[in-house]
C-alpha cells in the first residue's frame, strides 16, 4: 500500500500534455494581447510621425511665401524711397 500511495503522489505532481496545453494557451493569450498593444502604440507613434511631417511641409511653404513676400516689399521700398 505505501508504495502505491507513493506513485499515485509522485503521479500528482507530474506536469501533463493537458496541463500544458492550458499553460501555453494562457502564454499564448497573453503574448497576443501584448502584440496587440504593441501595434496599436506603433500606429499612434506612425500617425504622429506623419502628421508631424505634414506640418513640416506646410512650414516649409510658409517660411518661403514669407520670405518671398518680404523680399518683394523690401525691392517696394527702395524703388519708393528712390523716387522720393
């Protein structure tokens, strides 16, 4: 009797392919939610890049329509400061 009551506790505490399987599903859950979590970030950080760039551009075209417009008054005055 002691020896089979010793295989039945040494049997208890043995991992099964059952026991495994739920602990792997469970990994697998929860990996895949990290990996979901992970992109959505990535695509917030993306849409912030892109917008950013946006912005640049028009930025860009500001500082040049400013520039241009600067230097256009700047050749206004002196023709008028020339005729006066």
């Amino acid at each position: 009797m002691n020896n089979i009551s010793g295989v039945m506790k040494q049997r208890d505490d043995l991992v099964t392919k059952i026991d495994l399987d739920k602990l792997f599903s469970r990994v697998d859950k929860q990996v895949r939610g990290y990996h979901d979590e992970i992109l959505m970030r990535m695509d917030q950080v993306i849409g912030e890049l892109e917008r950013k760039r946006e912005d640049r551009e028009f930025e860009k075209y500001d500082v040049r329509t400013l520039k241009e417009t600067v230097n256009n008054h700047e050749k206004r005055i002196t023709k008028i400061e020339h005729t006066h």
